[in-house]
C-alpha cells in the first residue's frame, strides 16, 4: 500500500523549516549590523540605541513570504498528517 500524506508532511515541514530559517537569518544579519554601529557610536553618543528599522520591519515583502510559507507549510502538514490517518484508520479491503 502507498503512504498516503507523507509527502505532504514532508514538504509542510520543509516550508516551516525554510521560513523560520530566513526569519532567523535575517534577524542575525540586523543585529551582527547593530552592533557594529553600535561598537563605533556609544563612544560618542555613552548610549546604545537601535539605528534603523525594528527586526520584523526590515522587509515587509520578505517578512509577508515568511508568514506565508510557514501558514502554508502548517496546513500542509496538517493536511498530510488527515489523508494519512484516513488511510491507516480505513478498514482493510475485503
């Protein structure tokens, strides 16, 4: 019998995988940039502020990709993981 859902599963999982591994690499990028700025301003300024745009408003086309794939990638999953226990819990073929 074919797994029915696995591949689902398998590709819901990647995009939240795929998405949060952005959000995250994103987020470093900002922070490692902050604290060069920082590293050179607080000499002169005897404060730490944060120059620029917050870490979720960096790119809100990229920000926008993110939610999408990782709500994509949960309902596959979740979509994957039905069509599997429908066709584990199914009564055998007679």
């Amino acid at each position: 019998m074919r797994e029915r859902g696995g591949w689902l599963m398998l590709l819901g999982g990647l995009l939240i995988a795929g998405g949060l591994g952005v959000a995250m690499a994103v987020l470093l990028v900002l922070l490692v940039m902050q604290l060069f700025v920082n590293i050179f301003t607080v000499p002169f300024t005897q404060e730490l502020r944060w120059y620029g745009p917050g870490p979720l408003d960096a790119d809100p086309g990229l920000r926008n990709g993110v939610l999408v794939a990782t709500t994509l990638g949960s309902l596959l999953l979740v979509l994957g993981a039905v069509r599997r226990y429908a066709a584990e819990s199914a009564p055998p073929p007679a």
